[in-house]
C-alpha cells in the first residue's frame, strides 16, 4: 500500500499535459466500455481523483483487488501505467467526455 501511495506522490508532474495522438485518444475513449461494472467503479473512482489505496477504503476492498482492477483496467483501455491513465483522464475532462 505504501508502495502505491508512494509512486502516486513521486510523479504528480507526469499527469501534465502530453501530446497524445488523436486515434490512440479515441480508441481509449471508445474501449471504456469494455469496462465491467467493477472495473468501471474503479475507473470513474480515478476520474474522481481518488488513488489506488483510497478507492480500496471506499469500496471495501484489499489493494491487491484493486491492483487486480487495474491491470485489467490498463489491459481493456491500452495504457501501460497509472499515470497514461491520468493523461487520457485530464483529455476526457478538457473535452468534458
């Protein structure tokens, strides 16, 4: 759980804006709704804003549940990392998706 809360804090500035090709933003956008129900809960709880050890407090859940989540979260949506993730997130809020 440290870990996590470790690596969420050490890269904030990694959630700026990048350059991000149309189509790869799109394909993302469209595959949100491979998401199962609980992968969609964790999902839209990072939208939100929450980290990893929060959303498992919130859902009453282990963090290696949630870790579970979100490899396949990163699998069905084609990003490799939380902070690709939070990237595509901070598009879809600009554009109000």
């Amino acid at each position: 759980i440290e870990f996590l809360a470790a690596q969420d804090e050490a890269r904030p500035h990694m959630e700026e804006k990048v350059s991000v090709p149309n189509q790869s933003y799109l394909s993302f956008v469209n595959n949100i709704k491979l998401l199962s129900p609980a992968e969609k809960t964790v999902f839209d709880l990072y939208v939100e804003g929450y980290r990893a050890k929060e959303i498992a407090a919130i859902l009453c859940l282990s963090i290696n549940t949630i870790k579970k989540h979100n490899r396949r979260i990163y699998r069905k949506l084609n990003v490799s990392s939380r902070n690709e993730l939070m990237v595509y997130v901070n598009m879809m809020k600009e554009n109000q998706l």
